[in-house]
C-alpha cells in the first residue's frame, strides 16, 4: 500500500481535472467537481488534506492511492 504525502486541497483538485473531472461548484468551503455521473468534493483550505479525507477524495474519483500519488508528480 502506497503512504500518501501530505497534499493541499489545490493539488488534489489538479489531479482530479488531470483525470477528466469538471470543477462545477463551491458551497462554503467545498467545491464540486463531477465526471459524468460521479461528484467528488473536495474541503477548500490551506492547510493539508487529513489522510482519510483524501483517501475518501481517491476513492470517490476512481483512482488508486499509486496512481494518485503519480498524477500528483
């Protein structure tokens, strides 16, 4: 299983536009971004990401943490 490094919220939104999602949205301090039929959102802020949450953002887009963290590079 692949550690995840520490990600902000922008770079997890690059990843998910690298991969084909649409940024459709903000309400509050989450953005929206849909790929067909799939939503994910992701909290918008400074600091890091917490490792479930972004688990949770890999898992609801599709990915697997190794391609994740390669499309992050």
């Amino acid at each position: 299983m692949t550690k995840l490094p520490g990600v902000k919220p922008r770079e997890a939104a690059a990843v998910l536009l690298r991969v084909g999602f649409e940024y459709v949205r903000q309400r509050g301090s989450h953005r929206i971004y849909v790929k067909g039929s799939v939503g994910v959102t992701v909290p918008w802020h400074t600091k890091d990401l917490r490792r479930g949450t972004l688990r949770q953002i890999i898992r609801q887009a599709g990915l697997t943490p190794e391609e994740f963290v390669r499309l992050l590079g």
